[in-house]
C-alpha cells in the first residue's frame, strides 16, 4: 500500500516503476508547482503535487495459491 509521506527522488521513482532519469523529466516538467526540492527528500506537499499530476503509483498483488487449497477451496485459481 502506498502512503504519502517524505520519499527520495530515487524511491519515488522505483514506486512508479521508471528509469531515475525519466522521473526527473517529470519533475523538471512540474517545477513551478513543485518548488525548490530540499535536501534528499520530497516534502509531504511535494509529493501530494507528484500524485495529483501523474497520478497514484499502482501496486500489483499476486496471491500464490497451493494447488491442494485450490481444490480444497473449490477455486478455480492458478497455482505458481
């Protein structure tokens, strides 16, 4: 789950899944919003711009299911 507090740029980036680089593109793109970054880290505000602008970074969960619980449970999910 994702919670809106001080990130580094860095971690920032690894949340939505793209290159450093790229996501200082997008920053640089949204500067006047965002302001000075100070030191390493984004402010709270900082990153509540970030969110509304590009949106909330998303999350895939996988649930591994044995094939035993599959059958016991009647589902018809796969098994890794």
């Amino acid at each position: 789950m994702f919670h809106v507090r001080p990130y580094k740029v860095k971690e920032l980036a690894s949340l939505y899944h793209i290159n450093l680089r790229t996501f200082q593109r997008w920053l640089y793109r949204i500067r006047t919003k965002l302001g000075k970054i100070e030191g390493q880290y984004l402010m709270i505000e900082q990153v509540e711009i970030i969110i509304s602008h590009y949106k909330m970074p998303y999350f895939i969960q996988v649930e591994v299911v044995s094939e035993d619980e599959a059958e016991s449970n009647g589902s018809k999910t796969r098994s890794a």
